[in-house]
C-alpha cells in the first residue's frame, strides 16, 4: 500500500499547489537488461526492440530525428512524458533486484521491464509486488514465471518454453528417435524448459533415457556432460541452453562427434550465434521463436527498416537486423502503450490488471492475446530449417510452418492459492476463438 498512497499524496500536494510541470508528472519506465553478462546479446536485442516499439506504439518515426534517443523524447502516453531508464544487471539477480528497487524509490519509475534471464525476472516479480508495480517480462521464457511463481502483478507479452515444445512435438514424433537425453543449463529457465520439455514431449510418447545433465551456464568445456550424453544411448540429444556459451557448447558437440551417433534437437538462436554453427547443421529442423525474415505483418515490416537503419551490430558496428527477441520488446513495449494509454496514464496495478487481462493487438508476429489467468500471451511460434550460414542478412532459413496461438497454447499451472484463476480463461477463449470463426 505504500505507493498507493504516495500516490495519492503525491496527486493532493500537485492540486493544492497547483499544476505540476510536465517534466515532474514524465512517466518512468525502467528496462532491466543485460548488456555485460552470459545473456547480453539478448540485452541488446531487448532494449532496441523495446525502443522501436515505444516509438511504433506512440505512431512517432524515428527515421524523422538525428537519432533514436531524440525521437523517444517526444514520446508521450496520456499526456505524460516518457522516460525510459535502462539498467546492466549482467544476469545477476541479486544486482538485478537491487537496481529495480532503487529505480522504484529513489528515481520514481512506475513500470519495470524485464530481463533476458529467467533467474533474474523471478526476483524482480517479488520486488514488483512488494512495490506495487507492474512487470513486464521479457524475454525470461521459465515457465515458472507465469506459473508456480506468478504473482498478478506479472505481464509476459513473450512466449514461454512450454510454447516452444508444442509448437516442434509433431515434427519430433514423426521424425526423431524416440529416446531422448537433455543437456540443461543448471538455472531457472534450463531447469524448467526442461520440465517443459518432459511434460510435452512425454506426453507425445519420447522417452527420456535417464535423468537430466545439468552444466553451469558459464560452462567452457563440456566435454565430461557431452560424455555423458554419448554414453546414455539415446537417439536424440536436446541441449536447454541460451546466452554466449551456446557457442562453445555446439563447437564442442561438433569436435566430439555427438550429431555422427544421435541427432542433436535445439531450438535455433540468434543470428550471431548461429552463423558460427558448424556446417554440419545446415539442413536440420527445429522451432524458433522469430525470425525477422517470417512474418508478413505491418509491424514487423516497419521493425525491420528502420532496426537496419538504426541499430549497428553492437560486436561488429556493420549493418544489423532484428534478432531473436528483437520481436518480444517490441511487443511488449506496445502492450505497455497500450494499456497506460487506456487507463489514462494510471499506473497503479489496479488499474492496469483489468485492462492487460485478455488484451489483444496486432504486433510483429501477428495477433498478441494476454489470457487473463496468469498475463501469459498467446502467439504464433515457427518451425524452419536452416539452409545456408553465410547469408549477409542473415536469411539463414525456410520457413516450413507458423504454428498458430492456439496450437501453443501452455498449461495454466498456477500456485495453489491462485489456481482457481485458471477458470477464468474458458469463457474468454471461447470467446476470442468464436471471434475469429473457429
């Protein structure tokens, strides 16, 4: 209740004294990132799409301006000016948890974003609900964020790994081994990817020959977990893994010849991350969440142009193009927008549950559905196959299907004290769905 009544305070001090300026009345957006850690090249891919999108939500060019920071400062939503305050937290959530606090108190952000790691997000929901403020989750994609962790102050307008495995399990079934080994990065998203992992593909009729590997994020040799894996006899390997020792991990599974005696199942990374797989891997199948080449939305069209002429690759300063998560910001910054604007610039939690619960828009991807139990989006996922690695654009893949919202969509699996949230989303799918004529 403390920001609650501040709030109030706040609002009775400015009708007593007069109209506040526009600059002490700006609305505070604080965007916990990563740009120095094992997840920065998702940070990167975060904070310019979440730019981009602020930009696209507020109908404001920034092809117009000198630069992008020019053009966010005519942002507005409901009359209040927009500052966005971006913070490195490396993918440590103790730092992480310590810089949203400080945002909260001492520089007065009203909303938080964030962050690329799932260990991070979990932290920050606790310091959004102690708070009372509004997270967005992006792109953290643990399925406990939005399920045994939830907390109604969460918003994830981003996919969860649960979509990410029924969007590949029928090209698994039909075209793997049915006896799989994972290897897990051992922190919340690979621990529960791979739980995710389990439920869907167990449930489509793959084995899981024996317990999960787990190896350190931060893991440089991983010849003892590949060992591991080459001993377990299994048909198939699918590595859990994210951030820059992705790298290190596929150069390794290479030189020990693990794709020569199974194949190797992972979900397709970032650009950077793929144009340096081994050769070997042109031709495999996989899910991705997106891919800038994919979808044929006005969103995404407008993304795309001006990330080329805005954004240089933050490694290489030559041309550079939306990426994996470019995407997730993106759309969450329009959900943001979206749903101030409708509450007239009231930030308060009781005021924007409401409205984000069952929202609906048109993004990058397509149609965005935020389904009222646990703030979890709906949204189209994609199978490719990758076809070269040379590609300047990156246009490294043939797009084989979009996977529709509602062929991905994940299990409500809330704590026990809110579980009966989970009733709330028949009557809206239903709903949604009749809408749609299906």
């Amino acid at each position: 209740m403390i920001r609650k009544k501040l709030f109030i305070v706040l609002a009775l001090l400015a009708m007593a004294f007069g109209v506040v300026s526009a600059q002490d009345d700006a609305l505070k957006i604080g965007l916990l990132t990563d740009e120095s850690g094992a997840l920065s090249i998702y940070g990167f891919e975060l904070n310019h799409g979440f730019e981009l999108g602020l930009l696209y939500a507020a109908g404001i060019d920034p092809l117009e301006y000198d630069s992008v920071e020019e053009a966010l400062a005519d942002v507005t939503i409901a009359g209040r000016p927009v500052e966005l305050l971006i913070r490195d937290n490396g993918s440590d959530p103790a730092v992480a948890a310590d810089q949203a606090r400080e945002l909260i108190e001492a520089e007065g952000v009203e909303v938080l974003v964030g962050a690329p790691s799932s260990g991070v997000t979990a932290g920050l929901q606790q310091v959004a609900l102690d708070n009372e403020v509004m997270l967005f989750v992006a792109p953290g994609a643990s399925p406990t964020i939005t399920g045994e962790g939830f907390n109604v102050n969460t918003v994830r307008v981003c996919r969860n790994s649960f979509q990410d495995f029924l969007a590949f399990v029928p090209y698994a079934t039909e075209e793997i081994g049915t006896n799989f080994v994972q290897l897990v990065a051992d922190y919340d998203f690979g621990r529960a990817s791979a739980g995710a992992s389990r439920a869907v593909l167990g449930g489509a009729g793959i084995d899981f020959v024996q317990d999960d590997i787990l190896a350190p994020l931060e893991t440089a040799d991983f010849t003892p977990f590949l060992q591991e894996v080459l001993n377990s006899d299994a048909d198939a390997l699918l590595p859990i893994w994210a951030g820059d020792t992705t790298v290190a991990l596929f150069q390794q599974i290479d030189e020990l010849g693990v794709a020569d005696e199974m194949a190797v199942v992972a979900a397709f990374n970032s650009n950077d991350i793929v144009a340096v797989s081994d050769p070997s891997t042109i031709g495999n199948v996989s899910w991705i969440v997106y891919h800038y080449t994919f979808p044929e939305t006005e969103a995404n069209d407008w993304m795309v142009e001006r990330h080329i002429e805005l954004f240089p690759n933050p490694v290489t300063g030559e041309t550079d193009y939306p990426d994996l998560f470019t995407e997730c910001g993106f759309a969450t910054a329009q959900a943001v927008f979206m749903s101030l604007t409708a509450t007239e610039g009231d930030t308060l939690p009781e005021a924007m549950i409401p409205v984000i619960e069952g929202m609906t828009f048109d993004g990058p991807k397509g149609t965005y559905y935020i389904r009222p139990s646990d703030h979890q989006a709906l949204l189209p996922m994609y199978v490719a196959q990758l076809e070269n690695l040379d590609s300047e654009e990156y246009a490294f893949y043939t797009l084989l299907q979009e996977v529709s919202a509602f062929d991905t969509i994940p299990p409500c699996a809330l704590p026990e004290d809110l579980a009966d949230r989970c009733e709330m989303d028949a009557e809206w799918l239903e709903e949604v769905m009749g809408d749609m004529g299906e």
